[in-house]
C-alpha cells in the first residue's frame, strides 16, 4: 500500500466534535477525507430543545446530502465512505 492510497483504504471516524454546523464544516470534513464523525446535538438542551436540534440535523442531512449523511449503523458508515460523504453520527453529551 503506498501513501497515495493509504487513506483511501483507512476508516477515519473522530469520536466528537463539538461546532457551528454547516457547509464549511462539511466541506472541510469531506475535504480532510473524514470518514464519519460523532457529532454533538445536544450539551445542556432539555428534551424539547433536543428534538429541536435533531430536527434540524435532519434538515441538514437533506440541505447537505452532497457531503454528508447520517449513519445509525456501520453499513451507513461504509456507505458513505463509498460515497464520498462523511457519515454523522448524532451525539449527546451530559
């Protein structure tokens, strides 16, 4: 295997991040070679603030499905490796 393909071949999930979404984010993720990513939707929200935040991510994965989508299994985490996408999965703190 030589460097030039190295991450082609390679997994790269970073277990949490923390940011102001959206398509910079994205395009950076994409760019990086980010396979997936744990990516907060919830700090300190209560339940109803929570839903809000799912919500929209999931405007999000619809606005962005050029470069991201969301993964709740490995398979959508390999998908979207073959896809060229980084996969999100939603995270929640405290």
């Amino acid at each position: 295997m030589t460097n030039t393909n190295l991450h082609d071949d390679l997994v790269v999930f970073d277990g949490l991040i923390i940011s102001n979404w959206g398509s910079d984010v994205f395009n950076a993720m994409q760019k990086g070679g980010l396979t997936a990513a744990n990516c907060t939707c919830s700090v300190w929200e209560n339940f109803r603030d929570t839903m809000l935040n799912i919500g929209a991510w999931n405007g999000m994965f619809s606005e962005h499905s050029e470069q991201i989508t969301k993964a709740i299994s490995v398979a959508d985490i390999r998908n979207a490796k073959s896809d060229g996408k980084t996969a999100i999965v939603l995270g929640f703190q405290n």
